[in-house]
C-alpha cells in the first residue's frame, strides 16, 4: 500500500468505503456523464443498503454526482445541495448477482440528454472499481485519466482509436475490451498516462462504428465549486 | 519499494546511516515518483487537516444516530476543573482522540490514519506535544513518515481493515503507528520505534470489530482513547528501554492470523460483541425503525 494511502485520504467521515468510496463512485459517475444529473436513480446493494443511511452514503453519492469531491465539507447537506442545482434523485435498495457488498447503479440523464448506466463498487481506503457501464462490463478504478469508447464490435475500430491516441503522443497504461455480444455492442477502456484533451474525444465520437465517447481527466480543474 | 518487513525497514535507516523518518521517505519517493518537496508538502497538508478537525470541533455536534458528539468536551471541562487523573498530556490525548473520532462520527473532515474508524489516535497523541512548543510542524511531519512507515508494513503483512483482522488492524494499528512516531519524536533509535510498535500491537491483538447497528460510533469513538493511550504507555517503555520479546514482524503476522481466525461476527459485520448484546440489538433496531 501507498505511503499516502495509509496515511489518508483526507475525507468526510464516518467511513472510507460507505462514505469516501461512495462520494467518489458519484463523482466519477459526474465525470463520465460530463454533467450535473437532472435526474439521478440511484440503487443500492449488500452493505451499501443496509448500513448506508447511517453512513451517509445517500449524501455521499448524491454530493459527487454534484461533483464535490470526497473531502468536501458540504457533503454531508448535499441533498439540500441537489435541490438548488435541479437535481432530482431517488435513493433505493437494489437486488444484484455476484456483485461487491459495496455496490451502487447509478443511472443518470443530463439536462442535454445524455444518459448513462454505471454500476461500482467501492473497494476499500475510498477506492473504487467501476464493474458496468452501460450495461456492459468494464474494470477501471477512475484514479487514472481514461477514455471509454462505445463501438460497434467491428474490425478496426480499437486501431482507430489507439492510432488517434498515438498521434497525440498519449500513451496507453492500460486497455480492456469487453462486449456485449459478438458483432454487437463493446466498450472499450483505456487508462492513460496524460490529459486526454477534449478536441480528440470529440474527434473520436464522430469516427465510424463510434456510438460514444466518454471522458474522465482527473487532473481538470474543479468545474462544479459552486455547489 | 515499500519495506516489506520491520526489519528491512531498520537496516536502511542504518546502512545508510539516515533517521527512520528519511529511510520511509526516500524509499516511498522511489515507488511514488513523486519529488521530496511534494511529498513534504503532502505530508504538512495531512498535519493541517488534523489540527483543523480538533480546531473545528463543536462541542454540540451530533452523529445522525444521536450516538456520539460532546463527550470530548466533558473531558476538557472535567480536566479544566481538577477532576481528571494522570496529568495534562492524558487529559488532552483522551480529549483529542474522541474529538477527531466523534467528528469522523458526525461526518466532518478527517484523515483516514490508517482508516477513518481509527482516525483519532493519532492526533491525539501529537496535537498536545504540539499545541505545548515540545515538537514543531517538521519534527511531527517526520513522526508522521514513521507511522506510515509501520502502517505500510502492517499492511503488507496483514491488513488495515476491520473487516479482514478486526479491531485490531484499524485502532491495534493506528496504536503501533502512533507509538512508533512517539518514540522518534523524543528521539528513540528505529529499535526502540519497532519495539514501541510492536508493544502496542501485541497489547491490543485480538481486539475485534464489533460496530453497533455497523456505525462507526459505538464502540469505535471511545476505542480511539485506548490506542492513544497505549501508544503513549508503549513509547515511554520503550523510551526507557523496556524491551519486547516477539519481534515488530512477527507481532504484525500475529495480528494477520489472529484476524483469519476470528469469526466474521467480529469483523465489522455488526453481528457480534457488542453489536450483539441486548442493547446494541435495541440500539440497531431503534436506528432501523427510525428509516
């Protein structure tokens, strides 16, 4: 374990996974959609549903969805937070197979209509691992900057994409591609080393066989500090 | 590399001749790629956030339980009026674990030190030294490098949390950690820091987790006290060069197969111990039916 990760995160308490973990599933989530929610439906599982409440992970998961970040003081009245932004959620309990005790569906709608599916658990010392996105699965833990690609299953689109990359000079730490179902519907992951700048990921999403893009820069300034 | 024992850990503290506090930090450098300046920084940033958590403390904070919040105080004003025992230094251990530990419980800012079950034991043990002129912010920092130094090893030999060792791995580690950077900060070899450690994990092996309706409140908050008070009994043992028989490393692989062997009742399930007497069962069903 990391020297900081024994010592720290610096959080809102009173727990690193109900409470940190949960902040930073939401906020990851945020990222993705590249938006405040308008509408959020958030599911719980396992101890997330039992014990959440008394944990705050409700506020946690509704404070990162604000894009606050995990040791923001204003998590704990994020739902009065919510209400000033137009945010409209739902909190509920939800029944899943083989999933990670610490687990939340988050399905969410933008204002300009964007939507996403994310299913994460958080894991441990407020880390986290994203196991679905849209209903495809994925396992990337949203502490890297990383690219996430709806493609269709088709040859040539994961060159496209590396080649893009490369022309940047961006280098790739990590790739995972997942489908759905052959010649269907896969994502692809990839963590990378630096910024991915938004001009690409718009390029991107016009390629052919691309259906979305979806970004996550962890090194972008704050966009959401108004609360 | 982080060390993966104690003892390596000491052995490049004195082949290179350099303090505890430098061996940690030059051996997380090389794994972190971070630069020493931002790492220092890091560190002095970790040290502010715990002085303002005990600055910020309000007495009539509530956890949303109703469960913890305002015992710190009462120490501090018993203290205040001669009613406490064991002198200044205990008093103000006492009152900080519980005020960091009952923010935690009322979801103010913490540092997760090692878990944020156990965040007050450190603090506890630093802020009155502190807050007194006897250590400044770079002496602390440097303690500080030192716990990270033993909970890095903790965690590479057993485990930091509760629900895999209990108790023992969340407060018995912050315990040996705070011990460890005690002993440095008055000036104890790295021998006396791992024997401050390792007296303070042997002391509180077995302790389970055992959280009322599963909240970090009941037992936690007052659990805090005990590791900081037995990191400061360990460290003035081994300060005065008390001994311990069982080495750091294997106190830590203890603590990994005592955590194994204890059922999961007592690993934060909230099933066991305490949880699961009479009134923690009251308490838990009295929080359900509330929604």
């Amino acid at each position: 374990m990391r020297l900081f990760d024994v010592l720290g995160p610096v959080m809102i308490g009173p727990s690193s996974s109900h409470t940190a973990g949960a902040a930073r599933i939401g906020y990851t989530a945020q990222k993705l959609l590249g938006d405040v929610p308008a509408e959020a439906d958030i599911g719980l599982y396992g101890s997330f549903a039992t014990t959440g409440r008394g944990h705050g992970t409700d506020r946690a998961l509704v404070a990162g969805l604000l894009g606050l970040r995990p040791d923001d003081p204003r998590l704990p009245d994020s739902f009065a937070l919510a209400e000033e932004a137009g945010m409209k959620f739902t909190i509920h309990p939800v029944e899943l197979r083989a999933a990670h005790p610490n687990t939340a569906v988050l399905t969410l709608k933008s204002k300009a209509g964007r939507t996403l599916v994310l299913k994460a658990a958080s894991v441990g010392g407020g880390r986290i691992r994203v196991t679905e996105i849209d209903g495809v699965p994925a396992d990337f833990g949203g502490d890297s900057n990383t690219l996430i690609i709806h493609n269709e299953d088709t040859p040539g689109c994961i060159a496209e994409v590396t080649m893009s990359l490369a022309q940047r000079r961006i280098n790739i730490a990590s790739m995972q591609v997942f489908r759905a179902a052959a010649g269907g519907y896969a994502v692809m992951v990839l963590e990378c080393d630096s910024h991915i700048p938004h001009v690409l990921e718009q390029q991107m999403a016009v390629m052919p066989g691309i259906r979305k893009v979806t970004c996550l820069n962890i090194d972008e300034p704050e966009e959401c500090e108004e609360g | 590399m982080s060390f993966l024992s104690c003892e390596e850990m000491l052995t490049a503290a004195r082949s290179q001749n350099i303090s505890l506090s430098e061996a940690i930090l030059r051996s997380d450098l090389a794994e972190s790629r971070l630069t020493e300046a931002h790492s220092r920084e890091m560190m002095r940033h970790l040290w502010q956030v715990m002085q303002a958590t005990s600055r910020d403390y309000d007495p009539a904070q509530r956890s949303r339980s109703g469960l913890s919040g305002g015992d710190a105080a009462k120490v501090e004003q018993a203290h205040q009026e001669g009613k406490s025992l064991g002198g200044d230094y205990l008093a103000a251990v006492t009152a900080e674990a519980l005020k960091t530990a009952e923010c935690n419980a009322c979801m103010k800012r913490i540092v997760a030190a090692p878990t944020a079950g156990s965040c007050g034991v450190l603090p506890a043990v630093l802020l009155p030294l502190a807050r007194s002129g006897e250590a400044d912010e770079e002496s602390i920092c440097d303690a500080l490098y030192v716990a990270a130094g033993f909970g890095q090893v903790i965690a590479a030999r057993a485990t930091l949390a509760g629900a895999e060792g209990g108790c023992q791995a969340e407060v018995g580690a912050a315990s040996a950690m705070a011990a460890a950077a005690l002993c440095h900060l008055k000036g104890g070899a790295p021998e006396q820091c791992a024997a401050a450690a390792a007296m303070a994990l042997g002391n509180l092996l077995g302790l389970v987790c055992d959280p009322v309706a599963g909240l970090v409140e009941v037992p936690c908050v007052k659990r805090n006290v005990v590791g900081a008070v037995n990191a400061v009994s360990c460290a003035n043992m081994a300060l005065a060069g008390v001994d311990y028989a069982i080495p750091c490393d294997e106190v830590i692989d203890a603590m990994g197969r005592v955590g194994s062997l204890l059922s999961p009742d007592l690993r934060e399930t909230g099933q066991g111990g305490l949880a699961a007497t009479p009134t923690g069962v009251r308490i838990a069903q009295a929080l359900a039916e509330q929604g």
